[in-house]
C-alpha cells in the first residue's frame, strides 16, 4: 500500500482538532489595529476573518493580557474582565465561520531582570489572573490556548536559568507553569486543546529541550517553539551555536531539535516566508507545523500563492532548497 507523501498542504489533527495544512498564522500584536482600551475593534475582526477566509490551517490570536498592568504597551488586547468576551467571541466566529481552528495566547509581560524581586503573593495573583483568562478563553469559543512562555515575559523570566534566582517556591523555574496547567486541566479535552509557546534557549537548547520534555510530562497537546532569554555572551542575531549547514534563522533550528526530543507536535517560527521554505521543513520532518507571521501580513493570500508555487514546484519537478 502506497502512503502519501505528507507535504505542506496535509491534514495535520491535534486530538479533535482538524489543520486543513500545515500552516499556522502565529500570535502577531496588530497594534494599528488596536486602542488602547485593549478591546477587539472591528478592523481586527476584519483582519483575521480575512487570514481564515485564505486557507491557513489554524491561526493563533495576538497575547491577550490577563491584567491591566501587565500588558506589554498600552494598545494590546486584553482578557482581564469578562467584559472582553464580547469582542474576542466575534473573532472565534468569524474563524470557525471558515472552519479554521483558533486558537488564542494568554499573556503578563512580567518584571525582566526583577522577577526574583516580585513578591510570591503577587505572583500568586497572577497564576490566578491566568486561570480566569484560560476559562474566558474557552467562553469565547475558541478551540484552545497557547500559554505565552517565550519573548523574555513572565512565564519565559521564570523559566529562566539567568533571571530566576528565587529561593521560594517559584525558584522552581517550571513551578507557575505546571500548576497553571494542573489547576486548568479540567478545562480542556479533545476539542479543547492546550499549547504553548517556549523559549527554545533558555539560555541554552538544552534548557529549552528540557522544558519541552518537562511539559510533554505535563499532558501539553503542542509546542511552539521560539526564543527566550539569551545568553548575554552572544552579542549578534543569533543567540545559540549554530551549525553553518543549517539553512534556516536560528530559532527554526530551536524547534527542529527540539522536535528530537519530544513527540508532542511542534510549530517553528522565524523569517519561514516562501513556499520552498516551509516545504522543505515539513517534507523533511523537521518541523510538524511551520509558522508564517510577517509573509501573511505583507500578502494576505499567502496559502493560495504558496499552492500555486507548490503545484508548480511539483509539475516542473524544481527541487527544494
């Protein structure tokens, strides 16, 4: 029996969850779009009804705040109060409108360099905080979360080698993290799904293999991996040892090693912008899912060029890479 090759436009299911491809929309701040009461508008409800209505195979809706002061710049969506459930349920439709799996990122800036200065009571409020945006998310109706855990936030500071140095129970770097996910695991199933986003260096890719690892233990349904708090001693753009082999940003190369370690999905992200980019990670299983932000906001219709570049990559037999 011949199987098919899987390419960039195969299903991909995540348990209930149907991708149509393998492309994901990742969380990107439209702050244009944005006021700063922090609530949907209808330019955003327009912008990402028109990234569903083009094919991506699931998108992944901006950091959503889970408190007022903690919030990256003032224009950035919020879900601290029920009173955001309106405006977020309007872009959940309009997605399933065009049966495009959603799902919507939960995010708190943090303290940077100061997190080991933050009181344990205020980080308690704000797992807290964390827990009542998780249930909102669900009240929304979108098909999931991705926990914001990368980007050097709060969850990216405390699973931070270098910035955390607390001695409490929250110098446990993974401590915020699994008790966000063990108080919440009654909120998901198989049609509800949970993901995060992680720094694959944090600093180092052995720090990020290990979180992964730590939170497939947890019962997570998908990683995205991307990049944390880095190592200062690395001055330039790329913040980890890269192969020179490598034909990709740095930050792919997080995820495809990571990918090794774990059997969760994984989604990569970084400058993925052609079709014979995005092919050749998935074709070659490097990656189970490729993220493409900026190249979906400079051309809307991304999926439908990037099938025309396929077809004619195929028909005319142009190798990859």
């Amino acid at each position: 029996m011949n199987v098919e090759k899987i390419n960039l436009f195969s299903e991909f299911k995540i348990k209930n969850i149907v991708l149509k491809n393998r492309v994901v929309l990742p969380p990107m701040v439209r702050f244009s779009l944005i006021g700063e009461d922090g609530y949907v508008t209808p330019g955003l409800i327009e912008w990402y009804g028109e990234i569903a209505k083009n094919g991506v195979g699931m998108i992944i809706l901006e950091a959503s705040c889970v408190a007022k002061d903690g919030k990256l710049r003032n224009n950035q969506i919020g879900i601290w109060d029920d009173s955001f459930i309106d405006g977020l349920s309007k872009i959940a439709e309009v997605c399933k409108k065009y049966k495009t799996p959603t799902l919507i990122q939960i995010h708190h800036a943090g303290y940077k360099e100061e997190i080991s200065n933050v009181s344990e009571m205020k980080l308690d409020s704000i797992l807290d905080e964390f827990i009542e945006a998780f249930i909102r998310a669900k009240k929304c109706g979108f098909d999931g979360v991705e926990i914001h855990g990368a980007h050097t936030y709060l969850i990216s500071q405390l699973h931070s080698k270098l910035w955390n140095t607390r001695t409490d129970k929250y110098g446990d770097r993974l401590y915020f993290t699994r008790e966000l996910i063990r108080r919440t695991k009654h909120l998901f199933n198989d049609n509800f799904i949970l993901g995060i986003r992680i720094g694959g260096n944090e600093p180092k890719l052995e720090d990020g293999i290990y979180i992964a690892k730590e939170l497939e233990k947890m019962g997570i349904d998908l990683i995205h991996v991307s990049s944390g708090v880095p190592d200062p001693e690395y001055k330039q753009d790329c913040k980890i040892e890269l192969p020179e082999d490598f034909l990709f940003d740095w930050v792919v190369y997080l995820g495809v090693e990571i990918k090794k370690h774990v059997k969760v999905p994984i989604i990569g992200v970084r400058a993925i912008k052609t079709e014979n980019d995005a092919s050749f990670l998935i074709e070659n299983n490097m990656l189970d899912l490729v993220a493409v932000g900026r190249g979906m906001i400079s051309r809307p219709h991304w999926i439908s060029w990037a099938k025309k570049k396929y077809r004619f990559r195929i028909n005319t037999k142009e190798k990859l890479k």
